[in-house]
C-alpha cells in the first residue's frame, strides 16, 4: 500500500482520527491494510469529486460519516458471499463491504461513465481484487444471480425491486439503505415480496436516522 502515501498525505488531519473513531462506535475492527485502503477511498473521492462532481459532500470530514461509516453500518447484515451494489455511484456501498469483509465479491453496477470510471480508478489504486466494476442500466443487466443486492441510492423500494427481480437467487435478498420515510414504499411492495427484516442504522457523527430493510421472496 506504500503507492498510497503521496495520496494520503493529501488528506486533513483530522480525518483518520474521525475514522478510527466511527469505526469503534460500530464495532468494526480493522487491520492496518484496510484502514490504509479506507482513507485512500476517501482521498480519491475528493479529489476526484473537485473534478467530477461525484457526490454532493464537499467537505472530506463528512465524507468519512456520510459515506464510508454509513456504508460499514450495514455490515453485520452482508453475508453475500456474492453482492451486487446497484446504482453503486462512486462504488458506495460497495468497495467500503470489499474493503471490510474481503471474502465477499462484489459486483458494482452504475450506468454513468464518469462514475464507473472513479469505481476502477479505485478498485486499481485500492489493489482490490473482489471488485468487478460494471457499466449498464439495470434493466439490461444481465449476469449469474447474486446472494444479496444492495443499493443506498433507489428512491423507490418499489423500483428496486421491480428492476432487479431477476438478480437475487432463489433464496436471495435485498438490502435497501433507507432514511425514516419508508413504510409508505413497503405498502407499495410488489406481490410475493416480503419485508424480512429491518434494521434502525446508528451511523456516529450522523443525526440522520437510517435504516436497513431486508427484502426476500415469500416461502
């Protein structure tokens, strides 16, 4: 991780403090490799995002609530071992659960190119090799099926779901990243999807509340 240092050192130095910090708030340890890789993820956000716009957060500081600590909240509900993030943007959530829980392989699926050019930008200078960066709409994707799919970004359980069907296996899920305004979009649910599980998300630094509902296929 050594050719990480020069983009390091581009970072606050507050930033690794708030990090390490968030991250024992949740419970996720990690080693330095992984740390190291985190705080590259975020160096590359923002200084691609003065270029790029690729997210609205300007300030690093809050890249690291707003982006990388929400995306580790999920973590204890990934499983995978095959995920695919949907609507990933700048691969959030997904290249933070790559980074976190190596074993897992994780597809990264966005339809605009200047995104899905940061995702392998990352996934090279980040040296991961459980990232598969895809460029498509979602309702031509076609691949194998996947244990979960995720997405942070869908405005709409509904069609999340709907665009996605035929992604998940037989006995998938998906994780659908939520603020408080969801039951309304669960009552919409299309017929044989069912709410399987749901999870109130404390993310530190954050006073947004955040959920996660786990979907499946009624039995």
């Amino acid at each position: 991780m050594s050719s990480l240092n020069p983009l390091l050192k581009t970072l606050p130095a507050s930033v690794a403090p708030r990090l390490d910090q968030g991250l024992s708030q949740l419970g996720i340890a990690v080693d330095e490799h992984q740390r190291q890789q985190l705080l590259g993820l975020l160096a590359l956000l923002h200084k691609w995002n003065r270029a790029y716009n690729l997210t609205a957060v300007r300030e690093v500081d809050d890249m690291v609530s707003r982006h990388v600590l929400d995306s580790a909240a999920v973590l204890p509900y990934v499983q995978g071992p095959r995920l695919l993030d949907v609507g990933a943007g700048p691969g959030l959530p997904g290249i933070v659960l790559a980074i976190l829980a190596p074993q897992l392989d994780v597809t990264l699926l966005d339809s605009n190119g200047k995104k899905v050019r940061f995702q392998r930008q990352a996934v090279m200078e980040l040296g991961l090799e459980n990232v598969t960066p895809v460029q498509a709409r979602v309702e031509q994707f076609e691949a194998a099926t996947f244990d979960q799919v995720i997405s942070r970004a869908f405005a709409s359980l509904v069609d999340f779901v709907t665009l996605t069907r035929q992604l998940p296996s037989a006995d998938g899920q998906w994780l659908a990243m939520k603020g408080p305004g969801a039951d309304d979009e669960l009552r919409d649910l299309p017929a044989g999807i069912r709410l399987h599980q749901r999870h109130l998300l404390e993310v530190p630094f954050e006073a947004a509340q955040r959920q996660l509902l786990i979907l499946d296929v009624e039995s």
